[in-house]
C-alpha cells in the first residue's frame, strides 16, 4: 500500500501507537499484537512526498519508514515540479537514499508498470 504525504501522520506518530497499542498495548491491554505497530507499517507500506516539501518531515519520515519504503511525488497541481525538483537537490542526504527516494524505489515496486520516456 502506498500513502501519501509523508504517511499521512503516522510515521510521525509511530512512537506513540507502538506505545499505547504495541505488543499486548501495556498493562492489561488485550490487543495483543505479534509485532509493534510500527513495524507492520515499514513493512506494509510505502509512502510518498506528495508535495510535502517540509526538510523536518522529510527527515522523520526517512528516519521511521527506511530510505527503502519513501518515494518522490510533488502533488502536480497543488505542488510546483521545480519546488519538488529543488527540494530533492538540496535535502542533506547521500547519493544511495537520493537514488533510492527518488527513483530507485518506485522502480522497483512497479517494476515494468512504469511507461518509459519519450525519447529515452
């Protein structure tokens, strides 16, 4: 499954759901889950930009979900390419989770699903 906008709020708010509902949800809790929830969403999910271009959120959301399951988008129209373009070139990162985020990725979850360039 892919979510957009940096993951919707929940790599943001991994800590607390694995918390209070993580491995049996505490005390008395009787959710009792195999694995933290956060780990169910690194594994099930990849997320995407979506035109949120914000380098704190970025930098969350690369820390919680793994260089692997974040994928460039800018959200055309509501977003500007170029801002997404200029967001991507200048994030404080190395070459491998560039490549990775901005295109390795996708790539490699849609495989030959991805139309080739006119003119590549």
């Amino acid at each position: 499954m892919i979510i957009g906008h940096l993951g919707e709020m929940l790599p943001f708010a991994a800590y607390r759901i694995d918390r209070y509902y993580g491995l049996g949800g505490g005390e008395g809790s009787s959710r009792g889950l195999r694995r933290l929830p956060s780990e169910y969403l690194r594994n099930n999910f990849h997320v995407t930009t979506s035109g949120n271009f914000c380098p704190p959120s970025f930098a969350c959301t690369l820390e919680v979900m793994g260089a692997d399951r974040v994928m460039f988008s800018v959200d055309y129209p509501m977003d500007d390419n170029q801002a997404g373009a200029q967001f991507m070139a200048e994030f404080p990162m190395d070459d491998t989770t560039r490549r990775k985020v901005g295109s390795d990725n996708a790539i490699r979850l849609f495989g030959g699903r991805i139309p080739e360039m006119i003119g590549s």
